[in-house]
C-alpha cells in the first residue's frame, strides 16, 4: 500500500526533530512543519514567502553563503553542511543542514531543505575535543611517567615524553611497535604481554610490577598499569602507564636486607648468652654419654649383663637432651621464619627452665605459674621460645644485684573494654608474662620500649631490636604485647595470643625397634654420609629390617653408583658432603638418567636452611639429624612402598 500525497505531507508535517520545509527556485518557504516551527521558532503563517537566508547568521549572509547553498544543490543535486543558524528570537543554534534539488519532467522546480539542532551535541563534542587537547597537553608534558596508548592488538599508537625519557625510545622508533619489545626475553617466552591484554580486556585494568628493557638493553625495575579503553561496547584499544621505580626498589632491598642484618645480629646476640650456659650443659650431657658408654663396655667385658639397661638409658637421655639443645641452637641462629603451629605454651616453658636457669645465673631466683588447663595457641614456637629468652634476659639485666624472675601462663577472656584496653579485638586470649623485681623504667621509657632500634643499654650492649621484635611477633601472630612497669619495682612483659581451638602438637614416644616395619624382597637402599658412625648406624638398621644397603663416603663415589645399572629403591643421604658434589647435587645428577629415583635427605641443618624458601621436589623427603631408628625406618618403609609422585 503506497501513502498518498497527502498521507505524506500529513507525515512531514508531524515530525519534530527536524525541520523540513520547501523552497522555490528563489530560496522562498513554501511549506513549514512542526520541526521547523519547533527548532527556528517561527509559525507557517509567518515564515511562508519569506527568503530562507533570514536564518543564516549576518557574516554567512555577507558572504553570500545561502545563493552559494542553492547553487551547489542545483549543480549536483544536493548541499549538506554544518553550521550556526539564527532562531525568530535572535538566538543562535548549531545546525545540520540538507538541500536536495527537486525535479519533476527534468525541469528544476524547488529544493526541499532539511535542518537538524545539533547545538548540544556541538557543545558535547567541543567540550570532549577541549578536554583531550588539555590531557594530550597534560599527558604529553608528564616525564615521570610514561603515558602512551596501544591499538586493541597491543600496537603502540602514541607516546609521550616520559615514555621517550623512561623507555629511550622516541615516538617514531615505537609507533606500530607491539609492546611486548618493552618486556624481558623470559617474560615474552613466558606469554606475559598476552596475558597483560586479556586480564586488561577482561577485568578492566591490569596492574604489576616486573623488570622491563630500554632500547639500550638495560632493566629498569617498572610499575605498570594497562586500562581497556571501551566506546558503546566496543573495545577501542588501551592506556599504559609506565612508572620507573628502579631507585625505590633499590633503596627498599637495601632496607630490607640492613633489617635482615639487624635481626639476625639481634638472635646471635641472644645466641651469644647461650653460649656459656650450652658449652657447661653440653659438656655435661657428653660426660653422661661417654661415662655410661664406657661403663657398658667394661661391665659387657666382665660378663655383667644384667644391669646394662641403666646404662644404655642414661646415655640415650643425654643424648636427647643434647639433641633438643642444638635444635634450640638452630632455630635461633638461622634466618628463616618458621611456619606456626598449635602451641602448648606451657609445656614450651617448662622445657626451658633449665637454659634459662643456666642463662640469668644461679644469683636471680626463677619461678613459674603456669596456669593448669592453659590453652594452646596457633604460633611459631621457636619465636615464642626466643622471645621469651629475650624477655628473661632483658629481665636479667635489670637485676643486676639479683632477684626474682617469674614466667607465667594464664587464659584471658577479654570484654570489648578489656580488650580495648589491651589494643585487641574481643576474644579468647592465652597470656604468657615474665615478671621481674629489678630497677622497673619511668613511663616515658615504657611508652618507648618496644620502638625499634631504641635501647637505653650502653653502646655496643644492645641492639635495641629485642623488645620490638618480641611485638612484631605478637602481632603477626593475631595478638599484642603490653608493658607494665614502675621504678624500683620491676617490671612485666605479657604476650597476649589467640587461643587455637584446637590439640596442640605433642612429640609421640617412640617405639621399639622389634616392632619395625621390615623391607619387602630385594629391595636395596644407598646410603650416603661422610660421618662413618652414622653411615654404619643406618646400614646396620637397614640390613636388620631386610633392606640390602650400598654405602658411600662421598658424593662423588655415590654418584658413580647411581650412576651404573644397579638397582637402587631409595637414596639416604646427608646434604653436606665433603668434595666438590654436595648431597642435592648428587640426587640431581642421578635423576638425568633415574628420573624416578627417591630420595631422604637426611641432616643436621635446621630443615628451612637446606629447603631455602622453596619447596621439596617430588619423590624427595627430609630428615633433621638426630632422629631415632623408629621413625628412618618408619620413614623409609613409607618411602620405598609409596608410588612414584
């Protein structure tokens, strides 16, 4: 169905957004609809017979602008233009305008005009063209960052002078560059660029920090931030911010590593008072070892065996003792934090007394209440053990003319005013607190007691760090540390941690060694050690549980074993061996040609000293020297009859 003549102009006329109206062939109105009454303000009745170029502004009328309109319609059919037009009220508005020739029998016999107001869109588009000359001003100028935009494939397509000072490039060496030349040969080998884009396209923005490449070749260690760039859905490409923060980095690692420093000065210093007390308990414990030793000899010389169990009981508790003494050693020289675990901090205390005792001097009285029923607490136990070493010798000091030293244990239940009190949150609480009767601080030293670095010993007599890392430890562990203190009474020190709703962990006691898990048939264990005793220990533990035992003194001669035909279920061997191959490297070499070996290392390091930070490979296992012949053999029996990982 076709719309009839007057169906149409009926339709013309109703339109709003636009004004459309008819000129004859001298540029007069001849029609007039409701947008054109709406946009330039005047009715039919007085703007038809009018010359249309009463709508042109006064200088596009002088210029001869609207018979120059006509004539292109007429010429090629057709005039379009943007431009300011004048309303009835005089007031001037951004136009979009058509003239179309009209024709009928190929003779010229109007034009038909069409005007859209297009001021607010005008004035949105002045507005976003004067905004992006500003931050193109703004952007351009920065030099500290580098700003610059990438196409939606990661191709640069502008760069600003931080960029050419950061990068080194200048804007024609980049454009059409894919960023990626910006990264290290690992990071692209690794697909990082890639990765960039799409977390960028996916989530919005991506940020990092990683090493990036000049176009001299050197590294600068860089803060990135890449930020999609959408309009109406459609992705339009990226913004990249580059910052250089080479120097900061620096600065921080130096920072980091003067503190590394500082701290482990701080344990050797709290190692350093061990030491006179060790070296007596040591000698003590070897005079145990050696003295029922030698009489186990003599008495198994005269035939006179039926007391020997006395003996052998006596040199296998000192040799405990002497065992959790080095690993009280090594959990305070070495560098690495310790992972925490369910912590009875009585039982902690109480395995103390003695190298406390032994570290204060028999002139200070030592005394404990510890609380029956204490809760456990989840902590690192070797920090809690140094820091109530560090706190009962600082207690120590403060007597010089001796004194009392109490160590205490209690559960705390702390109200929201209590625990506002104590700068925590309300809860559950355990308290451990060293109390002592010496010269007690003034309060404007207890305020400052735990700042770092502050100490009021003599120079060379402190590292003033004890104090603060005893709170940073409280409070990395969830809880806080508070003191209280009065002048020539003494003073008390509480840990306050968070009760672990759960067992603590208990040693289990070990087991007989009839009960041993045996070895299945023909299954053969090398062991590697360079300390003969040991190595003939653990052959000997092997052999009577069924396994067939290789032994080497050496990395070297190991790994000529494991390097030949012969079958090997598990390696045993110690991490430092004398030579030029060590116990990991031995197990690594062995590994190119049995990639399936399994290996126990087996040491007297602290675990985190041969782990490092990183982790055990598969089919790879640890065991801290000493340990009993229960749990090597319990541990070699799950080893060898475990699945290749």
């Amino acid at each position: 169905m076709s719309l009839t003549t007057s169906t149409y102009e009926l339709l013309i006329r109703s339109v709003v957004d636009y004004a459309i109206f008819m000129l004859d062939l001298d540029g007069h109105v001849m029609s007039w609809n409701s947008g054109a009454e709406r946009i330039k303000g005047y009715t039919a009745e007085e703007i038809i017979g009018e010359h249309f170029s009463r709508f042109y502004t006064e200088e596009d009328r002088a210029a001869g602008l609207p018979a120059k309109a006509l004539r292109i319609a007429t010429e090629s059919g057709r005039f379009s233009a943007e431009a300011w037009r004048i309303r009835k009220d005089g007031a001037r508005f951004w136009a979009m305008v058509v003239i179309d020739a009209i024709y009928q029998d190929g003779r010229l016999i109007g034009f038909a005009k069409i005007t859209r107001d297009m001021t607010e869109q005008r004035k949105a588009q002045i507005a976003a063209m004067e905004s992006e000359r500003r931050f193109r001003l703004l952007v351009e100028g920065v030099t500290d960052y580098a700003i610059y935009m990438l196409d939606p494939d990661g191709r640069v397509s502008n760069w600003n002078a931080g960029a050419e000072r950061i990068k080194g490039y200048a804007l024609a060496d980049v454009v059409g560059q894919h960023f990626s030349r910006f990264y290290t040969p690992e990071d692209v080998a690794a697909g990082l660029p890639r990765r960039a884009l799409e977390t960028a396209r996916s989530q919005g923005r991506y940020e990092a920090e990683g090493w990036r490449i000049r176009k001299d070749g050197t590294r600068f260690w860089a803060s990135v931030v890449i930020d999609a760039i959408y309009d109406e859905g459609q992705l339009m490409g990226f913004a990249k911010i580059t910052r250089d923060l080479t120097e900061r980095r620096e600065a921080q690692q130096q920072l980091e590593q003067s503190r590394e420093q500082l701290f482990q000065a701080q344990k050797m210093e709290a190692v350093g008072q061990l030491t006179g007390g060790l070296a007596h308990d040591f000698n003590n414990l070897l005079t145990g070892i050696s003295g029922s030793l030698e009489l186990l000899k003599a008495r198994v010389a005269q035939g006179r065996l039926s007391d020997l169990d006395r003996y052998i009981n006596s040199a296998q508790g000192a040799a405990s003792r002497a065992a959790a003494l080095t690993h009280r050693l090594l959990a305070f020289a070495r560098r690495q934090t310790l992972d925490p675990k369910p912590t009875n901090p009585n039982k902690l205390a109480a395995d103390m007394l003695d190298m406390v005792q032994r570290t204060v001097g028999p002139g200070i009285a030592l005394e404990t209440a510890l609380e029956t029923g204490l809760w456990p607490t989840l902590c690192d136990p070797n920090q809690l053990e140094n820091a109530i070493l560090n706190l009962c010798i600082n207690a120590r000091d403060a007597m010089p003319d001796g004194g009392l030293l109490t160590i205490e244990t209690a559960n705390a239940r702390l109200d929201d005013a209590t625990a506002r009190l104590h700068g925590v949150e309300p809860g559950e609480y355990v308290t451990i607190s060293v109390t002592d009767t010496g010269t007690g601080m003034p309060p404007d030293v207890a305020e400052r007691a735990f700042d770092p670095f502050f100490t009021t010993k003599p120079t060379g007599q402190g590292t003033g760090l004890g104090l603060s890392m005893i709170y940073g430890f409280a409070k990395q562990s969830g809880g806080q540390a508070r003191i209280r203190s009065e002048v020539g009474r003494g003073t008390t020190v509480s840990l306050f941690l968070p009760r672990h709703l759960g067992e603590a962990d208990e040693a289990n006691p070990p087991s007989q060694l009839p009960s041993l898990p045996r070895a299945e048939a023909e299954q053969t264990v090398m062991v590697v050690d360079d300390e003969p005793t040991v190595r003939m220990l653990v052959a000997e533990v092997l052999e009577e549980l069924g396994y067939a035992a290789i032994e080497a003194a050496d990395g070297t001669s190991g790994l000529k074993v494991l390097q030949s035909d012969v079958q090997i279920d598990l390696l045993i061997t110690d991490v430092g061996l004398p030579g030029n191959v060590n116990g990991r490297q031995m197990a690594d070499a062995a590994r190119q040609t049995r990639p399936d070996l399994k290996v126990l290392f087996i040491t007297g390091y602290a675990e985190n000293t041969v782990l490092g930070s990183g982790m055990l490979e598969q089919n790879t296992h640890m065991l801290t020297k000493p340990f009993s012949m229960e749990a090597l053999a319990s541990r070699v029996k799950a080893i060898v009859t475990s699945a290749p990982a």
